[in-house]
C-alpha cells in the first residue's frame, strides 16, 4: 500500500471531504462535515457498511450530557477528565484528554437534536473507571442499531457513500498533501478520486498478526475477536506520510466472550455480584478491577477459559439484553438447582465452586476481606438457582494510532501537522494511556464518534 507520487493527469472527479471507512467514525465524520456546508464522499471496503461498530454494544461515554441531566444524573468533563487520567494512572496526554472529554457531550447532544440519534445513559452500567454513570446508547443499545441510525442520518444529509471501494494507496506530494486516492473495486478494476481533505476512519489493526507482534508482542498470537478489515490500513498511511503515532501498546481486551460460541456475553452480570471462576473452580482477580484487563486474566488462565457464575436475579434483570438472549436461544447459558448441579454442568469441580460462593458469602459478611480485594458493596446475594456460561479473553479493538490535534488533524513526527490529513476512531490514538488497563468503558465509540465529528468540522473548514 505505497504513497504514490502526483497523477500525471488531474483526477477525472474530485471530492473535497474524501472519508476512508463508513463506521461510526467515517459516519459521523460525513455528518459533521455536510452540516458545515461540505460535499462529501465515503468510501467504505465492505458491500454494506458495518465494521467493529456494528459489533459493540453502541455504548459511547460521555460527561455533561443533556440525556444524563434528563435522568438527573451530575456529571461534568471536568469529572471525565479526572477518571480518565486515575484510570491510565497519568500516562495519556492530558491535552489530548481535555479535548475528548470536553467534546463527547456535544457530539452526543448534536447526533440527538441535529440527527435524530435518541441517546439515553445507561443506567446499568456503574464503575469500572467510571465515577456516575455516563454510558450513553441508543434504546436497542447494539452496535447495529448505532450504526443503522448513523446511516440513514448520512442518507438524509446527501452525503455519498461508495460501497465495495477498497482504499488501497494515497497519492500524496512531497509536503505530504494527500492529492486523492486509489480504490480497487470487487471485479479487479481501480479508480482514482482527488480529494481537499482525507479523514482515515479505518479503523486499528487488532486482525493484522505482523502489527500486533511488532507494538504489542506481549499479545502476539493472542486470541482476537474483532472486525476483519481492521488491519491498520489507515494507520500505515498516516506514518509513510511521517504521521505521529502515539500509544500504539494499547488495545481492549474483554474476558466475556462466550465460549466456543464466539458471542460477546453482557458484563452486566459481574458488575451486579457475578463473578468469574477458572476451570478449577477459583476466582483469579477482582473482576470489577478493570474490564478491559481482565480480558488478558482470562487468556492467562487454563485452557484459556473462565466462567461467569450468577443467579436468577440477575439472569431476569438482564435476560432482555441482545447478546444474553442471543447466547439464551443457543444454549451457551447453563442453569441448575444447586450449584453441585451447575458445576456438573459446566465440567468443573462442585466442591471448589462451592468453597468460592462460601467465601464471597462470608466476606460480604464481614467475617473476612475479599481474598481478590474486590468490593461487594451494594451488590446482589447469589441465591439459587445459579447460572454460568464458559467464556474467554479476546483482544477487541487496538488504541493506539496516529496521533492527531484538538481538530482531529495527524500531527507529523517532529512538530506541526500534515497539510490535509485527519483521523479518529481505531485509526487515531485513544486516550487509554499505552496498556490494556487504561481503557475506560465505552471509549471506543466515543473516540470513534467525538473525532469523527472534530474532524468532520476542520475538513471542511480547510477546503471551503
Ligand atoms: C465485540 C466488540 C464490542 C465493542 N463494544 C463497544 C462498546 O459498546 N462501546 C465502545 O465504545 N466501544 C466498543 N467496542 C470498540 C468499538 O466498536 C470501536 O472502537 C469503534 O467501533 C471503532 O469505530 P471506527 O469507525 O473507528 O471503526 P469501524 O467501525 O471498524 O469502521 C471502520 C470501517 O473502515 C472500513 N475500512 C477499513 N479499511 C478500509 C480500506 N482500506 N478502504 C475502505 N474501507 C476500509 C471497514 O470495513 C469499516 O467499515 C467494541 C469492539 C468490539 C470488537
């Protein structure tokens, strides 16, 4: 995927805001650069857009928000701020920070009123880096639903979309201005499109092996659950170019992934009291740690397995919820009478499963502190019958990228910005500090979607 120099022939079309990657980055990104007067082209890989956001639970973090003040919830970015920077532990870029936190509210507030996106906070997901509850989705809370209202938002706005238009090389001048692109169309053919402005929404390179191996070796030949086209086309470009990277270690992990089923499983069942034991029948962590770097427990466990172990309650409470009824209808959940029962169901030893809900018993009853340091307060009482579902770790999405400025432009290694060229989404950096363990909840679509709109805005303000 080379930069190539500049045509010999002028660019038989010409789009001033050129987007390479239609999901909820790209989307928001055609959005917010058609809202600011812009003509705008998508180019989008696959015959019908759906990328990793259409595999998310379409949840974006966001502080200040009219939803959250609706349900009466105080927040603020300034509180974002603050439980960004305890969760990365100080190692992200304040700045970078401010400009995310400070921004999320309003894409939010924008996609609802400008766009028809009716966001509400969900109210079931509590902490796990996050001090009130800011995690906002649209009522069918999916990824495909997200990504659906997203384009029919995009259809109303005029803004095109080329389908089966895979972005392979740039043509770019020696300053490093992106003159267009080259695309390769499914019958072998190829195309080239001028553009004023290329925002690369294409995502990380959580589904390319050699990316992995050379910035996050610890996890080379980890297991990864992710969208296929996410290989870091966006990313290279941005760096033949001289582009910036910056915390290119970091990556979700998730250790909810029912299986074999490859079915992402809700956490929702920790957070309210579940927990998550090993084959042999023993916790491992504090579950509530750190979600994203629980992922990497649950890989480092036997066989790479645990299992999620609630109760009745909880399995009411959430059975509603997309991915449960979806593991519900193909029999990865298993339930019993009594937790010898449950534990003959899962294939592991009763009396250890045993030991450990007797453990969590008594230390929410004072008699000793969690042996994992998690705190119980607050949360349900396991009570048969009891529910469990085999699960393992995965690499979800990459967050390290290109390092991009408070509009969303690629800063170039040494100083200053390329003269034309954006990012956001899996394709930028995130604000997750350089580990797994700095990812707050829900800050993939936000880093998608605030972005997006960031970059949206200056594109077409650079090429009116
Ligand atoms: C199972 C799972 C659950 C998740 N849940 C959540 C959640 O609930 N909340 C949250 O915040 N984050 C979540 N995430 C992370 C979140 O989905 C991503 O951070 C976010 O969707 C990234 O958006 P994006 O637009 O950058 O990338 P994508 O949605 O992947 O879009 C990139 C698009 O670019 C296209 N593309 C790639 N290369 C090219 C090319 N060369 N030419 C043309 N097109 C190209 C792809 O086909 C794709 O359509 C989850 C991730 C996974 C895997």
């Amino acid at each position: 995927m080379p930069i190539l120099p500049p045509p010999a022939d002028p660019f038989a079309i010409t789009v001033p805001v050129l987007i390479a990657g239609g999901g909820a980055c790209g989307l928001t990104a055609a959005l917010a650069a058609r809202g600011a007067g812009a003509e705008v082209l998508i180019l989008e890989k696959d015959a019908i857009p759906r990328g990793t956001t259409s595999m998310s639970q379409g949840t974006m973090c966001a502080a200040g928000t009219q939803a959250q003040k609706d349900a009466g919830i105080e927040d603020s970015p300034e509180q974002f701020f603050e439980d960004v920077m305890a969760k990365v532990e100080g190692k992200s870029d304040p700045d970078f920070v401010r400009v995310v936190t400070r921004e999320a509210a309003p894409t939010i507030d924008w996609l609802s009123a400008d766009h028809g996106i009716p966001f509400a906070v969900d109210t079931s997901w509590k902490g796990l880096g996050h001090s009130v509850q800011r995690l906002h989705a649209p009522p069918e809370k999916t990824g495909e639903d997200l990504l659906g209202r997203l384009l029919q938002a995009v259809e109303r706005v005029g803004a095109d979309l080329l389908t089966d238009a895979n972005l392979t090389d740039l043509y770019a001048d020696d300053s490093g201005r992106v003159l267009g692109v080259r695309i390769a169309r499914p019958d072998g053919s190829h195309e080239d499109i001028g553009c004023g402005a290329l925002i690369l929404a294409t995502c990380g390179f959580a589904n390319n092996p050699d990316m992995i191996a050379e910035f996050i070796p610890d996890m080379a030949g980890a297991h990864v659950f992710t969208w296929e086209n996410s290989l870091g086309d966006g990313i290279r470009w941005g760096m033949d170019l001289d582009g910036a990277v910056a915390d290119m270690s970091s990556f979700q992990g998730y250790g909810a992934l029912a299986h074999p089923q490859e079915l992402l499983f809700n956490y929702n069942y920790v957070i309210d009291g579940g927990v998550q034991v090993n084959r042999n029948g023993e916790r491992f962590s504090d579950e509530m740690a750190d979600v994203s770097g629980q992922g990497v427990k649950v890989m480092r466990q036997p066989d790479h397995i645990a299992y999620m172990i609630y109760d009745e309650t909880l399995h009411n409470r959430y059975k509603h919820l997309h991915e449960t009824r979806q593991a519900l209808e193909i029999g990865a959940v298993k339930n019993a009478e009594t937790i010898a029962d449950l534990a003959s169901a899962l294939d592991i030893p009763a009396g250890a499963l045993q030991q450990t809900l007797t453990d969590i018993a008594d230390s929410k009853g004072g008699k000793h502190e969690d042996a994992w340091g998690r705190d119980f307060t607050g949360t349900h009482d396991l009570a048969p019958p009891y529910y469990g579902i085999r699960v393992t770790g995965a690499i979800y999405h990459t967050q390290g990228g290109l390092d991009v400025d408070a509009n969303a432009q690629v800063k170039r290694i040494g100083g200053g910005v390329l003269p034309n060229l954006f990012a956001g989404g899996g394709a930028a950096r995130g604000i997750s500090g350089p580990t797994c363990s700095g990812y707050i909840p829900a800050s993939g679509i936000c880093m998608a979607m605030t972005l997006g709109r960031l970059a949206g805005q200056a594109a077409a303000r650079l090429t009116s």
